[in-house]
C-alpha cells in the first residue's frame, strides 16, 4: 500500500508545482519526472513502488477507453484540429516511453 501512497504523493506534487507555479506542463507529468529523478538519484526502485506497479500495470489499457469514446463523438473536433492532437499526442509519449525505460533499467540493477 506504500507504493501507491508514493505514487499519489509524487502526482500531488506535481500538481501542486504545476498549479503553483503556472506552468504549461501538466502536474502529473511533473511528477512523474520527479518520480524518476528520485529513482535515479537513489539507484534502485523500493519493492513497494514494483509491487503496486505490477498490480496496476495490466489495468493501463482501461485509460484508453475514455479518450477512444471521445474521438467517436467529437468527430468535428477531430475534422478541425486532428493533425495538431496527433502531434501531441506523439510527442506525449516520449516523456511517458523515457520514464517507463528508466524505471525497468533501475529496477533490474536492483
């Protein structure tokens, strides 16, 4: 239960720097690049973060329906800025790609 307390408290932080300091990242991305600093910084990830992280990997595939519900019902939206939301959706990804591949390497060294 201690790595999901370390997750939630790494995403409040983040979006307690967003909000406090008006930036345009979102707070969740702060944290998560937090999240990896502190890794790094301490070379090994505690069992608690691989265990809860194991628990809640198989249910990341779930976060896509939501946004696949609202590309099928803002079609005009999708007609209007589709190629920008593609962009960024792209590069979304690599913060997410970059942080997941930090965290299995830290996580095997331990």
């Amino acid at each position: 239960m201690s790595g999901l307390l370390i997750l939630l408290s790494f995403l409040l932080l983040g979006n307690l720097i967003q909000s406090g300091l008006a930036l345009p990242i979102p707070g969740s991305i702060i944290g998560m690049l937090l999240l990896l600093a502190m890794l790094i910084t301490r070379g090994k990830t505690p069992q608690s973060l691989q265990s809860i992280s194991k628990v809640l990997s198989p249910l990341l595939p779930l976060f896509i329906i939501p946004v696949s519900v609202g590309i099928v019902t803002q079609k005009e939206l999708l007609a209007e800025n589709g190629i920008s939301l593609l962009v960024i959706m792209a590069i979304s990804l690599i913060p997410g790609a970059l942080v997941c591949a930090a965290v299995m390497m830290v996580g095997k060294k331990s």
